[in-house]
C-alpha cells in the first residue's frame, strides 16, 4: 500500500510537534517510532543507534519487544542493520528473513515480520544509526516511502547532532570523539595549544521542515543561481585572490552546481517538504555516504567540492554569514582551513591568534609567509582534518616537529605544555640577548640583520634587537592588495617602513613576482616552469613603467634618507646594466622635479642564478654590495625545486658543491671591496651561519625569530677555528659536510 504525496509532509509537521515537547528523551524518541509506524502503515518502526563501541543498540521501538530495548546490541556490520549502516544505504528486503544477513534475535519477537526497509541516519556522510520500517506482509515498499522514510532519519540526524537526545550514555559520536594525530607540513614555525575555530564555519541548519513547500523552492533555485553566477565570476576574472583556489578547483564547483543529478536530488528532498537548507543538507549528506564508500582517491577529493559547495549554498540561504573571523573568537585561536588567502588571515584579531591549519597550501604560499610575519605556529596538507574536528576541539600544533594534534590525551598535552615553557624559557634567554652586539670570542663584529615584508614584520627589528632588515620582500605589500598598489600608495607604504626602521638600514628588494609570487590583479600567461619563467627582473625590464613607479615611490618616501635597492634574478651583467640605466633615469627625474634625493643610494644585485657566478668579475664594479639569495641559488645549481618537499631535502646547503661557490662569491666581494650579505634561509639556522660566517661573511639576514639563536652561535664562535676547520674540509670529497661541522660545534663548544 503506497502512502500519499501529502502524507511525507504530514509526517514531518507531526515529527516537529513531538520533537518540540518538553518531554524525555526516551518518550519522544518512542512517540518518533509511533508516528512513523502509523504514517507507512506498518507493523513495526525501530530506531537503532551507534555507540561507542560502535556496535548498534536499538533506542526504540514500536512493535518490537519492549524489553528489547537499550537490550539488543548488533556488532558493526552484524545483521541488516549493521549492513545498512556498513553500506551507509537504503536497503529493502521483502523476505527479510531469508537473506543470509539476517541475524535472529529471539528476544526482539521479529520472526512474524517478512518485509523489511530500513535507511541510515546519516552524520557527515557517516552512518550513527539506523531506523527499519517492517511488515507482516511479504510487500515492496515504494520509492516514495523510502524517500520519506531518509528524509525522517535525516530530521533526527540533526536532532541528535544538536544534543537534543543524546543521554549521558548517549550514543553516536563516531570518530569526532577521539584523539586524532597527524602528519603536517611546517608552513611557519611555533607550537602552539589552543582550540580549534573553524574558518568557514559549517551553517547550522535549525529550521529543517518547510511551511511553504513553494516558497523553499523559490528559496533554493535563487540561491543556486546566485552561487553559478559567483562562480562564473570568479573563473571569468581568473581570480586567484584565494590562494590555493585554482581553477580546477572552481571548474569542479561549476561541474557540480550544474550536475543534473544533484539539482534533481534536491528537488525530491524539497517536495518531501523540508526547507532549502535541510534539502542541501540532505543531499549532501547522501552523497558524501556515497562517495566515502568509493576507494579512488578522485572520488574522495570530490568530498571537499561537495561540502564546499554545500556550504556557500547554505552560506547564501542564510543570508551570507561570514567567515569566523566576523565572530568572536576564543583566545588561544586555531585556524582550521582548506585553503585561506593571506588577506583573509589578516582579518583575524592577531592578538587571539595561535595557530594555523591548512589542508592545502604550500610553505611558500603568500598565506605562510604572513603566518610566519604574525609570529603563529602554522601547517599544512592536514588532509581529512575537516572531517573530523569540530569549533572548540582541543587542537595542538607541532609546527616544528610537523604534527598536529586533535582532542589530544592529557598525557600529550602534559608533554606539549612542557614543550611550550621550555621554548618560553629559551626565548627568554635570547630575550636577553637582545642588546648585547653581535661578536665572535676572537672579535669578530657579524651584522644580523632581518628578513621582512610587511608591515607587521617591523615590531620584529626592535624586538630581536636585529641590526637592520637585510631584505624587504616588497612583492608581499603587493601579494596582498587587491589591486595594484599606486605610486602614492607605495610611497605611504615604503615611508612607513623608513619610519619603523629609524636609523637602522633597510635593504628594498624591487618587485620579485611571477613564477609562484601571483599578484591577483595582474594576469600572466601560464608557464610551464614557472621558476624559471617570466619573474623579478626580467618582468620589471620588459615593463619599465612598473619597475620605474617602484623605484621613483621608493625614492620619494626615502626623502632625503640612505636608501639601498636590491635587485633579483639577475642572469647576466647586462640586465644590470639596463636596470642601472632605469634607476639613473628615476634619478634624473627627481633632480629635475628639485624633489629631495636620497642621502645615498646603494644598488645590489642578488646572486641566486647560477650563472652570475661566472660573471662575479663584471659584476662587482656595477654594484654597491651583493646578496646571495640562497634559497633560488642552490635550487638552481642543484636542480631541486625549492618548493618540493620530494627533492628540496636532497640536496644539503652543507653540500661542498654549494659551499664552494659561496665562497668564490665572498672572495669577489674581497678582491672588489664590494660587501657580500646573504638572505637565504641558511642564514637562520646556527649550524649553517657559522658556516656563513667562517667562509667569510660579516653580514647575514633572516627571520626574526633566528636571530636569537643564531646571535647565541656567534658569542660563543672562534671565527679563526672554524675557518680553518672548514678550509681544511672543502677539499676533502665528502659531500656533505654537515657531520663533520657539527662534531666541530659539539667539540668547540659552540651553541648550534
Ligand atoms: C632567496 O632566493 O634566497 C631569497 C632570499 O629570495 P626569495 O626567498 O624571496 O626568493
Ligand atoms: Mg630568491
């Protein structure tokens, strides 16, 4: 017997009803039971829920034995139910009680019922309970019925999620009650404990059954066509302001939101009559059961399209709510994100800021780098943290050590807390450092300098009591704008940093874009390599009215002070020249304008492609000092993106290869009176920047939080010692030196 068309939407106005009573649990979930059983004209309706143990125990029953309640247990995957809620699918049975599944439970009084349906309650494409409808009769239960039927264990699904009926022994939980550890990647360094805030947080669906079936459907179709239009917004831009949002990843949206299946999915869920949401809801929930039983790894990423997408439609519904960054957040904050923009995270109130974590995202994605400028503890490639963490989750970040720690056990907080007091205590230590000059024991004066990029960075200069930024990645200012900055918004930007730094120098790196540095406004063509590709330099050479607006707002907010300009990727004598010959002209200008000219102005090259190393000669005449960027120096020379995690730990910086043409740069410098500086990532590691320092260099730059220990490597370093302790190494045939230099440390006494 099939019910009406009517008759699902009766059923939910009555569910409503029993679920607003201010009843028990127990007598609501039986009135449930009751109304279901009445509505299919059937026999028997139960509800089975999991438990911890995940086995299911059946929570209520109409037709059922009495006593079988809270009594019968089925082991996962044990009987029809537990093969319903293994396969997280409908199933119906019209001779139940031939299928080989059955298991015979003789307290329950079952054995008169041949036909059987049963639906999964569905969590986040988990199954936390089964609800079974069954007949006397040997019957074929309708399509219609069984939708009704999803649709019923879907409005108790969000029931339980709401803690509405969980009792104390309550059941499903599912995996979001354990400790969870990951694996991560080290996007900024940092430990960090705090909880977790969820930065698109899921929309609660509260109101799930319609009053105007028409008026939901009006709701949803204008939403979707609100969401395709955004979408094809954002892929006509090309927009990348999202970093990490690429266009696959919106093609996939678009493929979605016209996906026949899916729109035709919510329709049925709209005409049993819930709402807009509790639709979306719905077929979200069924789909990510579906997909999460598929094995290939393309099905299981789809999970993050279906739930993104799901989220910006509910998102939309309910009237645009924003990111959590709009809400109040919990003092010891822990960013849980697919994928975030740098300018996203800057609206978060830093002062409550702990930590970061990303699904997606590489270590030198403009996110990272103003995670690393905030001083936050940040990872990335968290895969499935989504899934399984919720607002407010304890969460632990381990940047250091790469791992991440959900609902953690006390045993691994106590270990963390003291983790974090031993770093505290040792931050203190170079606290106290802070003024004390940078000397070797044989006399040496080394110049420490910063690596900065934005404006944040600058606290950083007085705070680690550095001798100056070594490097100002001015690209960050403009990863971060959402248009291109103009010349009196550079000059603004630049002033201030002037201001910040006081006396103390500052070396303006000029525009370093392309390649993987995207500027969202301005479109490039796609390369194949972009490292090797159209960037730095040679962007600002084939655009001379960019490199000359930098240069000429630079030159004005310097009014009057020393300025120095660094420029990057430089591959050939000549485009220094040409560069020079852009710089003259910017000069030229300002003294015909009777505008104020730097007190001094320095010109630098960065040595980071290789073949300037055999240009060292010409080179050094042209410029007023050298930076080695060793980060893209040893990428190139030793072919190993620096970006890959699969190769980047390949080659060592110790490698003697790299450290011979390290020093064939220090010796140019020595024999032009030229001063060479490095700004690489070797300069902040205290192992490597005694290397720096016994191959010759007087001046380094890297991150703030470096200085310390690296200021701690200097006091206690006899330049003379391990100068001739490395001499006596670069001619030997290891490749490595790294053994060899740290039992030198370990034996010399000096603090690596
Ligand atoms: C380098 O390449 O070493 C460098 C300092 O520049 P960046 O890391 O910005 O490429
Ligand atoms: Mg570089």
């Amino acid at each position: 017997m099939a019910i009406s068309v009517s008759a699902p939407r009766q059923l939910l106005r009555r569910l409503r009803e029993v679920m607003a009573e201010q009843e028990s649990t127990q007598v609501r979930l039986n009135k449930v039971v009751v109304l279901i059983a009445s509505n299919m004209v059937a026999e028997v309706c139960s509800l089975y829920l999991r438990r911890r143990d995940d086995s299911l125990e059946l929570v209520a029953t109409e037709g059922l034995a009495a006593k079988a309640v809270h009594n019968t247990h089925l082991k996962r995957g044990e009987g029809l139910v537990g093969l319903i809620a293994e396969e997280a699918e409908a199933m119906q049975f019209p001779d139940a009680q031939s299928h080989p599944a059955f298991s015979y439970r003789p307290e329950t009084g079952e054995e008169i019922y041949h036909s059987f349906v049963g639906v999964p309650v569905l969590r986040g494409g988990d199954a936390i309970g089964v609800l079974t409808v069954q007949n006397r009769t040997h019957r074929q239960y309708t399509d219609e019925e069984v939708e009704a039927l999803q649709t019923t264990a879907m409005v108790i699904a969000e029931m339980l999620s709401s803690g509405e009926f969980f009792g104390p022994e309550g059941v499903p939980s599912g995996a979001r009650d354990e400790p969870l550890r990951y694996e991560v990647m080290r996007l900024a360094e940092g430990v960090a404990l705090g909880h977790a805030v969820l930065h698109e947080p899921p929309v609660l669906v509260t109101k799930l059954i319609a009053e105007d079936v028409e008026l939901e459907q009006r709701r949803l179709a204008q939403a979707i066509d609100e969401l395709t239009g955004m979408i094809d917004a954002m892929l006509e831009r090309g927009d990348m302001a999202r970093a990490g949002e690429h266009r696959e990843v919106l093609e996939a949206f678009r493929m979605f939101a016209d996906d026949r299946g899916w729109r035709r999915r919510l329709e049925e869920a709209l005409q049993t009559g819930l709402t807009a949401e509790a639709a979306v809801q719905r077929v979200r929930n069924d789909t990510r059961a579906r997909m999460m039983r598929q094995t290939d790894a393309h099905s299981r990423d789809r999970l993050h399209d279906i739930d993104d997408l799901s989220n910006r439609l509910l998102r939309l519904l309910s009237g645009g709510a924003g990111t959590a960054a709009s809400g109040s957040l919990p003092s010891d904050a822990i960013l849980i994100a697919r994928t975030m923009g740098a300018a996203e995270l800057l609206d978060y109130d830093r002062e409550k800021l702990r930590g970061l974590v990303l699904v997606e995202g590489g270590a030198s994605s403009h996110v990272a780098i103003v995670a690393r400028a905030l001083g936050i503890a940040a990872v990335s490639q968290a895969k499935g943290i989504l899934e399984n963490i919720e607002a407010g989750d304890a969460v632990i970040v381990d940047a250091d050590a790469g791992e991440l720690h959900v609902r953690p056990t006390p045993e691994v907080v106590a270990a963390y807390s003291d983790k974090v007091r031993f770093r505290a205590r040792r931050q203190a230590q170079y606290a106290a450092l802070r003024s004390v000059p940078a000397v070797t024991l044989d006399e040496v004066k080394i110049d420490l300098r910063i690596n900065a990029g934005l404006l944040f960075d600058l606290p950083h200069l007085e705070e680690s009591g550095a001798d100056g930024i070594g490097l100002f990645r001015t690209e960050l200012q403009f990863m971060i704008s959402s248009t291109f900055p103009r010349l009196d918004q550079q000059t603004r930007m630049y002033k201030s940093i002037f201001d910040a730094a006081g006396n103390k120098p500052v070396v303006f790196r000029t525009l370093d874009v392309g390649g993987d540095k995207v500027l969202p406004y301005f479109r490039a063509e796609k390369e194949e390599n972009p490292a090797l590709g159209w960037r730095a330099i040679r962007m600002a050479l084939d655009r001379p009215a960019l490199f000359r607006t930098q240069i000429r707002a630079l030159m004005r907010a310097a009014c009057g002070r020393e300025l120095r300009l660094l420029l990057p990727m430089i591959a050939d004598v000549s485009e220094l020249r040409e560069a020079r010959a852009l710089i003259d002209k910017e000069v030229a200008i300002l003294r015909r304008h009777g505008k104020q000219e730097p007190k001094r102005l320095l010109v630098g090259a960065m040595v980071e492609v290789p073949a300037l190393l055999w240009q060292l000669d010409e080179v050094m005449p042209l410029v007023d000092f050298i930076s080695v960027g060793s980060n893209d120096l040893m990428q190139f020379m030793f072919a190993a993106d620096r970006g890959n995690e699969k190769v980047a730990h390949r080659f060592d910086s110790l490698n003697r290869a790299g450290l011979r043409a390290l020093r064939s740069i220090v010796e140019a410098g020595e024999r032009h009176q030229v001063p060479v500086t490095l700004c690489g990532e070797m300069a902040g590691t205290p192992l490597e920047a005694m290397v720096l320092i016994a191959l010759g260099f007087r001046s380094i730059s890297m991150a703030p939080a470096s200085v310390g220990p690296v200021k701690a490597m200097v006091l206690s370093l006899d330049v003379g010692e391990a100068r001739e302790k490395l001499n006596s190494l670069l001619d030997e045939p290891t490749a490595s030196l790294r053994d060899e230099l740290r039992a030198f440390a370990a034996e010399k006494g000096v603090q690596v």
